[in-house]
C-alpha cells in the first residue's frame, strides 16, 4: 500500500466504549491515518480520542459542537483530508461494525475502481447477530433507492467505502443536503453520475456489542422522502 496516502474518517458520538479497540484493529490491519471526528460526545468520547491521539502519530481528531448528523460530520472529516495530501479517503463505522481487516482490499481494488464500498448484500457479504426482519428492513431500503435512482449497487445504504481522492475533488461536498444515513446513498450517486466507477466487495458486516445504535425513525423518514428528491435534483 505504499502508493497510497489514506486516512479513515470515523465519525463518533458517545462511542466510548468502542473507540480504543476500533482504532487499535485499524492499527493492527493498516499502516494508515485515522481522524476521529466527534460531535461533542457527552460520554467523554472526544476526550479519549483526544489520548489516543497524543500516543499515537496516526491518530488526530476533529472536535464539532454539537451533533448535527453523519453527513455533516463526513463532510467536516473531507475538508480536513482535502486540506492534505491524501489520495484516499475512507468512510467507516466507530462501533466495530465493519470488518478493519478489509481496508487493504479496499485500498488495493480503488486501481481498477474511483470508488469501493464494502456490500452486505453481494455474494460473499451479509450480516451477522441480525435478525431477518432487519435484513429485510435493509435489502428493502437498498432496493428501493436503486429502483429509484437507477443505479446498479446492491448495498447502496452501506457506509464503509473507500473514496479517491479525485470523486472528492469533483463533487461540491457543500452542496450535499443529507444528514442522516441517507447521506451514503447521496455520496454513491453523485460519484455514478459524474463518471466515476463504483465497485462492490463483499463483507460480514457484525452488529454493534457495545454502545447505543444511531438510528432511528427521523433517519428513515429522511431516506424514504430525500432519495426521489436526489434523483429530481439530478434530471434538473
């Protein structure tokens, strides 16, 4: 991996419990930066990361006010990174949901690829400690924005992905409008439809042991009503 210059972008809230042992497998799988992004965690997160850090020569972190959802947390996390001389960017859960052990693969298929997400739902992929009706629940959501948008991913809600850095240069990150999970879908589409090529790899992905999950009712509703809207927006 000595050609790229790559850095994990891992939004958090109240994700203390998981922070030391996301970043020590990160360590374990990659000779690779990680940026912490935390939104004022009142559970001490941003503190810890902020240890981490001062031990680690890898590790930084960028501290926001307030919680104000996963997109605007990415979008504060790719500023940072396109302020230095990286040449991939990739997106990942703090909670242990995806599996640190693929980041080389991502990182060695984005020289065939712009973009590599790791799917759930391609052969290979899937789920672990979910139960059916939650599969369904995603396979649904995925199927409902490709139908929607026209676009060929199967895990198009999925949130672990490695991004060139051109795609980053290309796309007008202050004009992303998504907020919740939906901003995943919003980054997936743009790339498609300036050009670039998206690729999927299969991955476990293992539901979260420790911690609180993000989602909630308002994330869905948002996806549900934004993703007819992004493909408006585009045909304008």
């Amino acid at each position: 991996m000595s050609q790229f210059k790559a850095v994990v972008l891992m939004p958090t809230y109240n994700e203390i419990a998981n922070i030391n042992k996301v970043v020590d497998a990160i360590c374990q799988a990659a000779s690779i930066d990680i940026l912490i992004i935390d939104d004022n965690s009142p559970d001490g997160t941003g503190e810890l990361a902020d240890n981490l850090a001062e031990r680690c020569p890898n590790v930084f972190v960028l501290h926001r006010a307030a919680k104000a959802g996963l997109g605007k947390a990415y979008v504060s996390g790719f500023h940072w990174a396109m302020a230095r001389e990286y040449t991939h960017i990739i997106q990942m859960d703090a909670d242990l949901s995806h599996p640190p052990t693929v980041i080389p693969k991502l990182l060695e298929l984005t020289n065939h690829y712009d973009m590599v997400l790791g799917s759930r739902w391609v052969d290979g992929g899937g789920t672990e400690n979910w139960s059916r009706i939650r599969q369904l629940i995603s396979k649904c959501g995925s199927f409902y924005a490709r139908k929607i948008l026209q676009i060929p991913i199967r895990d198009v809600t999925g949130g672990f992905k490695c991004i060139k850095r051109e795609v980053l240069e290309t796309i007008n990150l202050d004009e992303l409008q998504s907020a919740g999970y939906v901003f995943q879908i919003e980054m997936t589409y743009l790339a498609i439809q300036a050009g670039f090529s998206v690729y999927e790899t299969p991955i476990i992905f293992t539901e979260r042991q420790l911690g609180e999950s993000k989602m909630s009712g308002n994330i869905v509703v948002e996806a549900i009503l934004r993703v007819p809207m992004l493909r408006q927006r585009h045909r304008r």
